[in-house]
C-alpha cells in the first residue's frame, strides 16, 4: 500500500468517525460546449454533474487578503477518490452552508490536489 492509499483509507476512517459531523455531501457541475455552428451561430451543451463528500470550513482571518481570498470563502477538502469527477475552475458545488445548513450554490475559485494525489483543496466562493 503506497502513501496515497495509506492516507486515503485514514481520512476517510476519520470522515466516518472523528470528523462525522464535519463531514457534509456536496454535488457539482458544469457545462461543457457542443460544435458550434457559425452559420445558424447555434450550438449544444451539456451540463455534467458530479458527487463527492468533504469537509467545508472558512479560512483563518490571517488568510483573507481582501484579493485572492475574500471573506466569505469557504475551503472544500475532498478526498480524491470519493469525488466522482475532477473539480475545476469555474465549475460550481452546490453544499450546505457552514452556519444555516441551507443548500448554497458556490462558484470553484481554485481547486489543487496535495502532493500526494491522496485530497483535493477547493476554493469556494457564493455564486
């Protein structure tokens, strides 16, 4: 078992256990452009829809820089194997809000994989 698997197993244990309550389900989308046709200026798009479990938190006020993180953002951390896709720039999470729970729709600001390919860290902002 390589470092990846060894740290996915072991958060996802702590997603079932220690973290439970932390832990929210989320789903995500985006669109993607059929061919366009320049003629009739038409074309076709396809909305892909994924799944996936993390743990949403605010970043630390020392963080918010008032540029690249605004105050609002939230931080998505998903374990790479428990998303059904590859979250991306632009595409956007539906999640509950941290405080009211209410289902919110929140827009990727950013979105990197650690070293280990083991989880995922997204940057959410409200759409």
């Amino acid at each position: 078992m390589g470092i990846r698997d060894e740290l996915q197993s072991e958060i996802a244990a702590a997603f079932d256990t220690d973290l439970q309550d932390a832990v929210n389900e989320f789903s995500g989308s985006y669109t993607v452009r059929g061919a366009w046709d320049p003629v009739t200026e038409t074309g076709s798009e396809t909305l892909v829809s994924y799944t996936g479990r993390g743990v949403l938190a605010r970043y630390k006020l020392r963080r918010i820089d008032g540029v690249n993180i605004l105050h609002g953002d939230l931080k998505l951390t998903v374990l790479v194997n428990e998303v059904t896709d590859i979250p991306a720039v632009g595409h956007f999470i539906a999640a509950p809000d941290p405080i009211t729970k209410e289902i919110q729709r929140y827009e990727v600001i950013t979105a990197a994989a650690d070293s280990a390919d083991a989880a995922y860290s997204i940057q959410l902002r409200r759409a």
